[in-house]
C-alpha cells in the first residue's frame, strides 16, 4: 500500500474542483448567450442539416475519447526504481487527465453552440448540451475516487 499525503490529495482536488467548474461555467455562458442573442425565428437562409450531424457525431466522438483519453493516463506507470509515490505527481495525473477528458466534452459543446449560432435555432445545441451534461458529470472530480484510485498506486 502506498503512503499518501491526504492534505496534498485534498488540495489538489480542491484546484481541480475550481477548473472543473469553470470549464462547466463557460458552456453555461455560452448556452445562455445562444437564448439571449437568437432571433425570434429560425434563419431561413441556409441548409445546417449536414453541419447539424456533425456536431452531434463530434460531440459523441469527443464524449466517447474523454473516458478513452482518461483510463490511457490514469493506466500509465511512472517507470523508476522508488516504490513510493509521490501524492503530488498522483495528484499531477489526476488533474491532467480529467482537464483533458473536460476539454474534449466542453469542445463538443461549444461545437453545437457554433451550429446553434449559425443557424440562430437554440434547438441546435440541446443533443450538444445533453452530451456535455453526461461528460461533465461522469468526469467531474470526486474526492473519494481520487482517494480511491491514489491507494491503489
């Protein structure tokens, strides 16, 4: 069993939960600039069926890499002769492969919120935002799977 410092554990989270939430807060701004800046109606000007589509398979590419982006870094073993590990390196590859998995999510969002904008249709961004929801929450830290997963190493 590995020895961890579970004050560095909790503070390293602590900056994570604050990254976390910004990225979170950012789609949240954007989103409610979508509703505050569409147009009464539908542009009619322009096919987005295509670009439409993409999003929503961008958005659920990008979902589906999140969780393989984050169990290939949280996988990886530091190579080295030392048996201990360090709580601030663990804390380092924790932090690191959730801002990965939360900046591919957040691309899919803000992906559907340039169809949303270019179509002016805030229906544009619902199938984006319920992707978003899905990445954000599975991918927000939690203090007792870090705790968890820092054991095991």
């Amino acid at each position: 069993m590995n020895q961890i410092d579970p004050q560095q554990l909790r503070q390293a989270h602590r900056s994570a939960v604050i990254i976390a939430a910004a990225l979170v807060n950012g789609c949240v701004l954007f989103g409610a600039m979508i509703f505050f800046l569409a147009q009464k109606s539908v542009a009619a000007a322009g096919d987005y069926g295509l670009i439409r589509v993409l999003a929503i398979g961008m958005g659920g590419g990008a979902l589906l890499g999140s969780f393989a982006s984050k169990k290939i870094a949280l996988q990886r073993r530091e190579t080295g002769s030392s048996q201990k590990k360090d709580t601030v390196a663990l804390a380092v590859r924790l932090t690191t492969s959730m801002l990965v998995a939360l900046a591919m999510v957040e691309g899919a969002v803000l992906f559907g919120l340039t169809v949303a904008f270019l179509s002016r249709n805030p229906a544009d961004l619902i199938v984006p935002a319920v992707i978003g929801v899905i990445g954000f929450a599975a991918h927000f830290p939690r203090y007792d799977h870090w705790e968890n997963w820092a054991r095991e190493q």
